[in-house]
C-alpha cells in the first residue's frame, strides 16, 4: 500500500449508523469507529479496509439497507490507499451487489476479476478462497454445475490452509446439496448426510452466521429423507431460531419452504399454501432476485397442484418474468469468453516463453561459434533434438485445438439445448395448460374434438421439442458415456412403441474419446431415425463393442430392407458416410428388400 490515509473523519459512521439494525452488522461499525480514532498506519488503514469488506458483504447477504452507503464507503478507502488486496476485496463486493440483485453476468466477472487481484497481491488463502467460492455458485445457478465444481475443486487447497473453515464448510455444503436435491440427478442421501456433517463438525471453526443456521436446515432436510423425522424437526427448530436471531431472511425462506413441501406432500393444502406465503415474504425482504424467483416457482406450482389455475398463473408470470431478469444464458456466453480470454492470455505467455528462449538460443549458438567452432556438430545435434520437441509441441497444441472445438461445440449444443428445452418448451407447457384450463362442457360436439385435437398437438410438439432439445447432447453422453447414453435412448425408444430396440453392449469398460462418442451417438441415432421412418420394423438390435483398436457399432432390424435405389440416394446415409469419414472409420450396409437391413461401422480407437 503507497500510503497511510487521514480521512477517515470524512466518513460520520457513527452520525450514519446511529441506529441499532442487526446486531452483527452493529459490532462492526463500532469496531470501525474505533479503529478511526487511532493514529493513521498502514495497519489500521488495512484493518479499516477488511472490516469494510466484512460489513459490506454480511449487509447485502442479510439485505440490510445500508448495503450501497457501505460499498461507496469501502470504495473511497481502497481508492485511496491503493491497497492491491483492498481492491480485489471491492471488487469481490462488487460481485457480491451484482449476484444479489440477479446479475450475473456483471457478478461474474468481478468475482473473476477479484481472484485476479487478490492473486497478486499475495494470495491471502481465506479470501481468495471465498472469491473462489461465490464464483462457482453463480456459475451453478445459470446451469454449470460441471464447471462450479471445477472451481470449487481448485478452492479446496485454499480453503484448507487456513484456520477459519467458513470456505471449507461452504464447499463441503455444496457437495452436500449436490448430492441431495432432485435438480442435480444424483440423490445420495447419505453421502449429502455425509457432507453435511462434514460442516457441522467445522462450525465451531467458523464465523458466517449463514452456515450456522443454514447447516441444521440442510440436516433437517436429509434426516426427512431418510425417515428420521424427530432429528429432521429438531434441526429445522434449531435452523430457524438461529436465522431468526441473526435476521438472515434466505434460510428462513428455505426452511418455510421445506416446511410447505412436507405439508404439501401430506395433502394439508391450507397449511402447505401458508408457508408458501410466509417463504415468498421472506425471499423478498432478502433482497436476493434468486430467491424471489424460486419462491413464486414454488407457490405457482403449489397452486397449480390444488387446481388454483387463477393464482397458479399469477406466480408463474411473476417467476418467469424474474427468470427472464436474470440472464442466465448470458453468463453461459460471458463465462466462455472469460475461459477464452483466459486460455489466450496463457497461449500469448507461452509464445513470449518460447521466442525468449529462441532468443537465448541464437545467442548461445553465436557465442559458441565465436569461441569453439568445433562445438558446431555438438549444436547442430542439439538443435534437431529441438526441433523434434518443438514439432511434438505443435502435435499437442493441434490436439488441443481440437478438444478446444470440440468443447466449443459442446457448449453450443448445450445451449441450443436448453433454449429448446426452458424456453421454447415452457411456452409451449403454458399454452398447454391455458387450453386444458378452457371449459369446453358448453362447446359444440365439432368444437370439443378440435380443442382435443389441439392439445394432443400441442403434446405431440413438447414431446418432439424435448426429444430433440435431449439429443442434442445427452447429458448421459456427457457424464456417463456413450454406453449409457445408448442405453437411455432404447428405454425411451421402448416406452409405448411398436419398435422393440435391443441394446448389447461388449469390451468397453472405460470412455472412449468424447469426439467418438458423440460421432457415433449421432451415427446411432441417424441409423434409429431411418428405422422408424422407413423400415416398418418390429425388431431393432443395436451392438457395440471394442476389441483393442477397433470400435465397432452395428445396427440391424428385420423390417421390409432397403432397394439398391435407397442406398445410393439417401441424405440420412450420406450425413453417416461424412461422420464415419471424421472418425478415418470403415461402413458397410446389408440389405434387400424384405430381408432387413444391417449397417456395420468399425472406427479405430
């Protein structure tokens, strides 16, 4: 820090903050009052800066008012020390403004640009580690749980290092939710228990008021699920006496939440509807936009589920006008240009590596020849065993460019994906539901069948809309592989068809190359499509089975075959020729009329 700053008189925190709010907040401001009366130095100026920090962030995590007046405040401190570490703490409060209000986007990139900070300023292990944090639970809730645990994952070393376990204890709740609700696929109750211990055994070690009401709400919620109410009633009490001492208004909005959910599922409609309330109440004097958007989702389906179709609508309205707020796609877009900018940034540090080191090389070599000629042979040797090395380096970097547009790719259909599947879905769900919500007792006999005819329409479209949006890519493709994710397409081929798929599966115990099995996935699905379009099959067999070097992907049927004609003019085989071509794979197709048809691709491993 340049210098020690003598302006703290400028800012009248005791004219400010006369006023008792939150008792926790309170002992802050007085401790900074304190502070401001001692001599100026470098250390109570820095002391001064960390408190504002803490102040700033526990105001907009509690949404107490004062928030804006206490960042404008920590702004005007770390401004004027042009303290390294002061501002990567104001731009972590920046963040921390904008994930409150919804803005992720914003959030994200000055929790990013915080990390950065606080990395050159020294790496303090508890704050960058927190930065760590907040950066990863953005990044889930816009839909990137893949990449939250990444960074949680590199938190970790940070977190551990230091004394105070508020970090290691948010990580360790996380995996706990991640292996606890519904959203994230898994449901491991006792593995989330585990976790959940995992920070109740830490608390003591802590100082976020949010953990500690927060944890007994997590293990209230898994002793349910595993059947021990009385424990999941004595947590719950506990959680929301400690909230309610604390004023921390998100984990009272949870827990009437749960509370809502338990009475809702015993079919106490009249008690589920009151919690549902009082959790709105509180999710909006949180100030968080998050919690106000899952609070309307989940009275709008309460509402719904009783056949309240008037207020159902009213709170979906208000949740997906809130969801459209948030701009979730466009962290997506933001996260992927920060990676990029990041990867280039690394890419140009590696170039600059690379011609200082052909700088040193040149003058070594004219040094050499200047004072041994005979070191030329030895120097020639050397210079081809680099050259080797720089033509390997360049292998690499072509195989990363091609995993680079490949998870580009990926990332795309993802997002074409989910606009199918939260968007165009969604509306198509509440068009749906406006015209089963019509009384159509009183239409015409001509009238009720086209109203029929619209909604069986209207279904047939979610189910296409959602077939594809989920065969854009899998995401049992993605995280489980191409086995799976062939085994998930047969269960849902098989459900109400006249087609029964068979799916054998030999010698592959491990993943294969995500390009390869997204290639041959499409290859599958192209070949199921042309079955049920044209082959007037009632047996299907799908086999796929790896030797060493060979993958192979066979699929028959013992429908009406394909004319010579067929073969030759198809666009479905000609897109399997080019994808089998990309894999420097072989395919070959038997079949004749009324025989069958059985296509064989073999791809080297």
């Amino acid at each position: 820090m340049k210098k020690t700053v003598c302006f703290l008189l400028l800012f009248p925190f005791s004219l400010g903050f006369m006023q008792a709010q939150n008792p926790l907040l309170d002992s802050l401001i007085h401790h900074i009052n304190d502070l401001s009366t001692k001599k100026a130095s470098i250390q109570r100026d820095t002391n001064i800066i960390l408190s504002l920090s803490l102040l700033t962030e526990r105001s907009l995590n509690m949404g107490d008012s004062r928030n804006q007046f206490f960042l404008d405040s920590l702004q005007r401190f770390t401004k004027k020390t042009n303290w390294p570490k002061g501002l990567g703490l104001h731009e972590r409060a920046l963040g921390k403004q904008n994930d409150v209000k919804g803005n992720y986007t914003e959030a994200l990139k000055h929790y990013t640009n915080a990390i950065q900070l606080l990395k050159k300023a020294g790496g303090d292990s508890f704050e960058l580690a927190y930065a760590y944090v907040l950066a990863a639970f953005v990044l889930n809730n816009n839909g990137l749980t893949d990449k939250c645990l990444e960074i949680l994952n590199e938190a970790l070393p940070y977190a551990n290092a230091t004394k105070n376990k508020n970090n290691l204890c948010w990580i360790y709740d996380f995996l706990g939710d991640y292996n606890y609700y519904d959203s994230f696929g898994v449901r491991n109750y006792k593995k989330a228990l585990f976790y959940y211990k995992e920070v109740e055994k830490n608390i003591p070690y802590t100082t976020s008021p949010t953990l500690k009401a927060d944890n007994p709400h997590c293990l209230a919620n898994v002793y349910m699920k595993l059947g021990d109410e009385k424990k999941a009633n004595d947590y719950r009490d506990n959680a929301l006496r400690i909230a309610k001492q604390y004023n921390n208004r998100v984990v009272i909005f949870a827990t009437y939440a749960d509370l809502a959910d338990i009475y809702e599922q015993r079919k106490s409609y009249a008690k589920a509807l009151e919690y549902r309330k009082a959790s709105l109440e509180y999710a909006h004097k949180s100030g968080w936009k998050e919690m106000e958007s899952r609070a309307e989702n989940y009275i709008y389906q309460t509402y719904k589920h009783i056949g309240d179709y008037k207020n159902a609508l009213k709170y979906y309205e208000l949740h997906k006008t809130h969801e459209d707020s948030l701009g979730r796609f466009s962290v997506q877009k933001a996260y992927a240009e920060l990676q990029a900018k990041y990867e280039a940034e690394k890419q140009q540090l590696r170039i600059t590596d690379l011609e200082k080191e052909q700088l040193i090389q040149t003058r070594n070599f004219l040094i050499g020849l200047s004072i041994l000629g005979v070191l030329l042979t030895g120097f020639i040797f050397w210079s081809n065993r680099k050259l080797k090395t720089k033509n390997q380096q360049l292998k690499t970097k072509n195989r990363e460019i091609e995993e680079a547009l490949l998870k580009g790719q990926t990332i795309e259909r993802k997002r074409v994906a989910s606009e199918l599947h939260d968007n165009l879905n969604t509306k198509i769900a509440a068009l749906r539901w406006r015209l089963e919500a019509l009384d159509t007792s009183k239409y015409p006999e001509a009238d009720q069948k086209i109203h029929a005819g619209l909604l069986q329409t209207l279904e047939d479209v979610y189910a296409d809309v959602r077939l594809i949006s989920h065969n854009l890519l899998p995401t049992e493709l993605e995280t489980q592989g191409l086995v799976a994710a062939l085994q998930k397409l047969t269960e849902k081929l098989n459900v109400n068809a006249k087609t029964v798929f068979h799916l054998i599966a030999n010698g592959i115990t491990e993943r294969l190359n995500p390009k390869i099995e997204y290639q041959l996935y499409s290859v599958a699905l192209e070949l199921v499509n042309n079955v049920l379009k044209h082959a007037q099959a009632q047996q299907v067999w799908i086999s796929i089975s790896q030797n060493d070097e060979i993958i192979s992907l066979t699929v028959s049927d013992d429908g009406r075959g394909m004319s010579n004609i067929e073969k030759a003019t198809g666009v479905g085989l000609r897109n399997i020729s080019a994808r089998v071509e990309a894999l420097n794979g072989t395919w070959l197709i038997d079949s004749k009329p009324t025989t069958g048809t059985k296509v064989k691709i073999e791809v080297p491993v």
